[in-house]
C-alpha cells in the first residue's frame, strides 16, 4: 500500500537530512512538519530527524484526534496551533540549534549583527515559559510571535521556523543559526 503524500514526505526527509548533517540539531532532536490542506504531516515521536524514511510520519489533522495523535511528536500541540492560527504557514521546522539556544539564554530578542541575517529574519523573539516542550503555553503564544517574523525561539529549547515550505523554513532557521554564530564569534573577539 502506498503512503499518502509522497512528495511531501521525500521533501520533509530532505530537510531533515539537512537540518542534521549542518548541526543544526542533535540526533534526536527537533521535528519537522507540513500542512496538506486539512491534515498534518509530522515527524514521528523518537525518530532521528537526519535519517527519515516514508514511514516515520503520522497523519493527522487539523483538529485533535486522540487516534492519530498518539505516535506523532511531542510538538504537535505547538505545531497545530501554528497551522490554526496561520493559516498561510505551510511548513514548520523546530530544531534544538545550539548557538541560537545558547543565545536564546542571553537576549529576549536576538537580533542578527550580520546583513544577511538582518535582510532575511531582522529580529527573533525568544519566548519564555514555565514549561518549554509540548507546552500548551508555548502553543498558545508562539504563534502570536510568528505572525510577525518567520522564526522565534523558545528560551533555552530551540528556534521553531515557518515557511510557505520546508526548505524556506529551514532557510530561516539556518540563518538564525548563523547570525548566533557571528554574535558568539563578535563577542570573543570584542572581549565581551
């Protein structure tokens, strides 16, 4: 039996493969996702995001459902939330990348030194919560935050990205990365 949304599912394997190999997230880390009208595409709870296969994605919908539900990642709480409340979002890749939470424990905005980082995100919010992973505090405020930049970051957990695909989200979410880095790398050689 063939799977359902095939094209979707080899562009999400993809981005996942991607999002890895740059170190943009530990081995089990992060989650990935994307919107087919009505129903979600998510990565599967526990799966390695560099090494997805066909299988490793639950379909599910927009709405609960405690039958679909129950394999998906842990994300899919702030994943849907993101999905209701934007609906033009049709992608969403959240990754634990580690210049951009190390960042996220300094500043309440991070806000790129770099041009390209500037042209393409200009400032991504941090988000703190009482209880940062599947948090129905998270899902609640996050996508306020996204509706006015393409990344923000949860304090001390990770960059959660939006795209009008998988690879514009990881493009945003890299270059958060990126300018992290250059602030890191700045502040040495400042002597800050």
């Amino acid at each position: 039996m063939e799977l359902p949304f095939k094209r979707e599912r080899e562009e999400l394997i993809r981005v996942g493969r991607i999002t890895f190999e740059a170190g943009l997230t530990d081995t089990h880390g992060g989650n990935i996702s994307c919107r087919v009208g009505d129903y979600i595409l998510i990565k599967k709870s526990g799966k390695m995001l560099g090494y997805l296969k066909p299988e490793d994605f639950v379909v599910t919908t927009l709405e609960e459902n405690p039958r679909l539900d129950r394999y998906a990642s842990m994300e899919l709480i702030v994943h849907r939330a993101i999905y209701r409340e934007l609906p033009h979002v049709k992608a969403i890749l959240h990754a634990h990348a580690p210049f951009t939470v190390a960042c996220s424990l300094l500043y309440d905005t991070i806000v790129p030194a770099d041009s390209e980082g500037r042209l393409l995100i200009k400032e991504a919010p941090v988000l703190k919560a009482e209880k940062v992973v599947s948090s129905e505090e998270v899902a609640r405020n996050l996508p306020k935050l996204l509706k006015e930049h393409p990344v923000a970051v949860i304090w001390s957990h990770g960059p959660f990205a939006v795209g009008g695909s998988a690879e514009e989200a990881l493009k945003f979410l890299s270059a958060l990365e990126n300018s992290c880095k250059i602030l890191a790398a700045y502040s040495q050689l400042k002597g800050v």
